[in-house]
C-alpha cells in the first residue's frame, strides 16, 4: 500500500521536471521568416540568406519558426493592399501568416559590395528592429552569410559565442598549453656518391640576362670595330686619285665599300644597344633568390610576345 502512497508524488516530480523545457519552448515566440528582396535581385543568395536564417534563429534560441514564406513581403503586401514596412502594414501580414513576430530580411548589391537588413517586427509592441551588415570584394557572397550569426544575436540581445581563449578550465595555464613539437635538422641532399648536391633555389641569378647583355655588348664592339673600318675606307676614298678611268672605278669600289661598313656598323650599334638594355632588364626581373623565374613564348593578336617572369615582376615584347 505504500508504493501505491508514493505513485503520485512520482508522477508530480516527473512534471515538474519536464516544465522548464516546456516552458523554455513557451517563451520562445512564434515567427515566419520572409524576404523583402525582389525576385529578380541575387536569387541564390536570397535564398541562402533565408535558410541560414531559420535554422539560426531556432538554433540560438531566439524564435520559434512556424514557417518560411514562399511569398515575398511585397506580394503579400500587395494582397493585403498596403504599402512599405510600417508596423501597420507589418501587423497585417503577421496576421496573415498567424504568428507572433516576422524576420525579414533584404539583400542589396552596391558596386561591389553587399549589403543584408535583416529586421524583426513584434506584433504585441509592434516596434521593429533592424542590424545591417555588409560585404566586400571577390568572397562577398560567402562573407555576408557568415554575418548571419551575428545580426541575429544584435537583434535579439544575445551574447557573442564565446572565444576558444575565453573557456576556463581546471588545469593551470601551463598544462593547456602544448609542448613544441621537435624539429629533426634539416639535412642536404647528395647523390649516389654521398657528394652534396646543390640546394634547391640556390642557383643564383638566372643567366638569361647577362648571356643577352654580354651579347649586345659584343655586337656593340664590333659595331665599333666597323665603324673605324668604314672611317678608314671613306678617308682612303677622299685621297685617291680620279684622274684616269681606272681611277674612277676604284674611288667608287672604295665609297661603296665605306658605306657598307658604315651601314653596317649603324645597324650594329642599334642592335647591341637594344640587346644590352633587355639583357640588363632581364637580369633584374629573373633575379631568382629562391624564388620562381621564366621566360617563355606567348601567343598575341598580332603573333607571339616574348614574356619573363621572375620574383621582382615580368616583362613582355
């Protein structure tokens, strides 16, 4: 007869140790999440936006979602015939929808940022708040869902996730922190004799430079070297002799010849200049200190570009 005695105290324990969870569940008001983006602007990330904001408002605890709208606020707006984010006009649609509260939520692209609104409108109060976050660069999509999280513990009050250094434990500071793990020495590398082999990246300055400098100042000096040839040869043309045919003819072998080595020698000069100049700019560009350099053929509009590339830029003709 005893047990009997005690079967009700037992069954009033185990409710009263179900309430909190059930009265946690009660204080969590209802609410529909809806769009305020027009269909045409970022669809995919709309979309997104909305998901990530239901599973996160229920997973923070801030609302209960009874549901995700299909319809865009201003369809359902437009049903209702009122116009903007009044709390009036809210009101109705909260009505519609038959809960308590509305996420809304806005996506807008600027140049090359987006921007998020995310709002929250009390239909008891009927005061409406709003967190704007906004995003930047390549990656905007990717880092405005990560803003989320946040916009959404701004609107309800809710503390920021604590920090991986904030967490306490029991153990002194010097346990939590791990020993640095060893090293082994790095050893060089050597071939099959056991002979060491150069490191990789230590071979110094790409010589492409210097062998197409050390060639313009070569075609430099023989365009120096034709040049006192064809000043012999214009000089030797200015003293002989033109009293006889035979005369004649050989004056002129000699300026023809004094031209040539003068053209020659103009062409020469402008040669071994330009390749000095491209061997020197080669020479700082492919300077490799360990770092990466290349020279290659490249297809252009009008043919191919000869292209270098080193660790301090690249060139192209």
């Amino acid at each position: 007869m005893s047990e009997w005695h005690h079967f009700p105290l037992l069954v009033v324990a185990a409710a009263v140790a179900s309430a909190p969870g059930a009265l946690r569940a009660q204080d969590r008001s209802s609410a529909a999440v809806i769009s305020a983006t027009p269909a045409a602007r970022e669809p995919e990330l709309d979309a997104a936006v909305t998901r990530l904001l239901r599973s996160r408002a229920e997973a923070l605890g801030a609302l209960r979602v009874e549901a995700t709208s299909d319809m865009r606020l201003g369809d359902v707006q437009f049903a209702l015939g009122c116009v903007g984010e009044s709390p009036e006009c809210l009101l109705q649609v909260a009505e519609q929808l038959s809960v308590d509260r509305l996420l809304i939520q806005n996506v807008e692209r600027v140049d090359d940022a987006i921007v998020l609104e995310v709002a929250v409108f009390d239909r008891v109060s009927r005061e409406v708040r709003r967190a704007t976050r906004r995003a930047e660069g390549e990656r905007a999509s990717a880092a405005i869902l990560g803003e989320v999280d946040g916009a959404l513990r701004e609107l309800f009050d809710l503390p920021a996730p604590a920090s991986p250094d904030s967490i306490e434990t029991d153990e002194p500071a010097e346990a939590n922190v791990a020993a640095p793990a060893e090293v082994p020495p790095r050893r060089a590398p050597r071939d099959a004799q056991g002979d060491s082999l150069p490191e990789p990246g230590d071979d110094g300055p790409s010589p492409i430079g210097f062998v197409t400098g050390g060639l313009g100042l070569a075609t430099l000096g023989a365009a120096a070297v034709l040049a006192v040839v064809g000043g012999d040869a214009a000089q030797d043309f200015r003293s002989s002799p033109v009293t006889t045919p035979e005369e004649v003819d050989a004056a002129r072998a000699r300026l023809d010849e004094a031209q040539t080595f003068v053209i020659t020698a103009d062409v020469l000069f402008v040669a071994g200049a330009a390749m000095t100049g491209v061997g020197l700019l080669l020479a700082l560009v492919l300077w490799d200190d360990g770092g990466d350099a290349s020279v290659a053929l490249a297809p252009t509009g009008g043919g191919v570009a000869l292209v270098a590339r080193g660790p301090l830029g690249g060139v192209s003709w």
